[in-house]
C-alpha cells in the first residue's frame, strides 16, 4: 500500500457506477478504507460490507460532504454522467461542478486527488498516446474531460496536492450495467437478434477489461510516486472487429454483425493506443494490487 503501511482511507465518487462499483472492491481487497459519495437515500445498503457510505449530492454540497466524509487520504472522482454519449450537453454544463467539488477536496485538506479522464481528450491521433500527446478533442465528452484536466492543474498548483489524472481507453467487461459496444452486442444476442448492424471494424484499439482497469485506478491510488497524467490501458492495439468477435464467440451468441451498416464516426483513429509505461512502473513498484 504506501510506505507507512497505514491504512488509506478513500472516498470514491461515482462508486455504484459502471467502473466505480469494480474500484471499490479493488480498494477493499488492497487493504484501504473506502468512502463512497451518495446522493440516494438507500446509500448504505448499496455496497459491500466495510464500505462507509456519506450521503450528500457532491455537486449541491461538496463543502458539506467533506465535513461529513472526516480525514481523507484520497479523492478518487469517478462520477460522470452518460460518459458513452459522446456529444451530449451534459458534458459541458456540469464542468463547473466537477471543478467546484474538486476545489472542496483541496480546500478540505484532501492531500491527493485522483480524476478519470479519457483518451478522447486527445481528439484524432494515430498511433500510441503518451502522457505529453498535445490535445485536440473533437466531442463535448473530450473537451469536457479536457478542460477539468487543465483546470484542475491550474487550481491545485502551489497547494501541495498531488494530483493524477487517468487517461482511460476503450472499457468492456460487467457488460449489462456498461453502455458499450459490447453491451450493446449482448442485449441484442438475449433479445434473439440475429443480425447486429456494426462498423467496418477495422480501427484497432486499446481494449481493457474493467476489473484489469480498476485494478490500475486502486494501484494509482495507493501510491505517490507516479503522478500527473497517467494512462490506464494495456498498450495493445486490437482491431474493433477481432475484439467484439471474440467476445461474440467467447459468450457463445447466435448473432453476426453487418459489416459497414453504419459509418465510421469521423472523430475515430485508424489505430490509436495507449503508452502503459507509467502504469507499468505503478503496477511492478507493488506486485500485491
């Protein structure tokens, strides 16, 4: 865990979410106390034992949930709404509630935040991404991601917080709460559709299983050695068609896709993946996570 072996007591937004929900049992099984934010009134019975559930809305009171939250060590800020809807407003209308409640956690003493990002911050690219890949974002989702990015380095500079901003890439796994692609595929599969209207396929990928993802968010987490921008992924690229094939086939569907149904989306790369070096150094520096 961290050099002082204490226990690190984490609040975790987003925690009953698609991704959140796996984060939370990563954090637990590592040894840290987990605090989840939640707004619904049946908070407490929504996660696994051990976990501590602080009521509240984190965007109406974050001051107040951070009164009520106690001494953290870490803010792992997962909550995002419809992060599959790549151009819904919703992106650009909430940012200045997601700076404000990461402003709280600083002004709260919270001494290391840790922010999901996406790959689509950096907009069309070929090839692999590194942590210094200049961004161009091409959907209100990445703009979004983008611009909480920037702003939250501009507002924790000189306040002695260390901060890590996680730049995920294409997530699958657990796909019934998920809204991918795969998700998709396996509603159509239990429905009786035969025939599932797809892509040309061909773009390749760097397609990560969200408990191997959530794995990496619990190892960043728990340590300050490797900071600021840090990519989440498995630095393999796949192409689209391989992959959801040998899902397909994996879950033994009765279903076949209908290659070039629908267009290439314009903002998507030929072929773009992640450098996992940095997660890499995370994840060997403790081989426990």
């Amino acid at each position: 865990m961290r050099q002082n072996d204490c226990v690190t007591r984490i609040l975790v937004t987003g925690a009953n979410g698609y991704i959140g929900a796996h984060v939370v049992k990563a954090l637990m099984r590592a040894g840290a106390t987990v605090v989840a934010a939640d707004r619904s009134p049946d908070a407490s019975t929504r996660y696994p034992e051990g976990v501590v559930a602080v009521p509240g809305d984190i965007f109406a009171d974050p001051e107040g949930l951070f009164d009520r939250a106690g001494k953290l060590d870490v803010v792992v800020h997962l909550a995002w709404e419809k992060g599959f809807v790549h151009n819904d407003p919703v992106h650009i209308r909430r940012l200045p509630d997601h700076l404000r409640f990461l402003e709280a956690a600083i002004a709260a003493g919270v001494p290391q935040l840790v922010a999901l990002g996406t790959m689509h911050e950096v907009g069309y690219h070929e090839g692999a991404i590194d942590e210094s890949t200049p961004t161009a974002p091409r959907s209100l989702y990445g703009i979004a991601k983008d611009a909480l990015r920037r702003s939250l380095g501009v507002v924790s500079e000189g306040k002695g917080v260390t901060v890590q901003w996680l730049r995920c890439f294409y997530i699958h796994g657990d796909d019934e709460r998920g809204s991918s692609i795969f998700g998709k595929i396996a509603a159509a599969a239990r429905s009786g559709q035969r025939e599932f209207p797809f892509t040309s396929g061909k773009n390749r990928y760097d397609f990560i299983e969200v408990d191997e993802l959530a794995e990496q968010i619990a190892a960043v987490a728990l340590q300050t050695r490797v900071t600021g921008v840090i990519n989440c992924c498995t630095g393999e690229p796949v192409s689209l068609a391989d992959e959801v094939e040998a899902y397909i086939a994996q879950h033994g569907y009765d279903i076949t896709l209908a290659y070039g149904a629908f267009p290439d989306r314009a903002y998507d790369s030929p072929g773009v993946w992640g450098d996992a070096t940095k997660i890499r150094q995370i994840l060997e520096a403790d081989p426990s996570i």
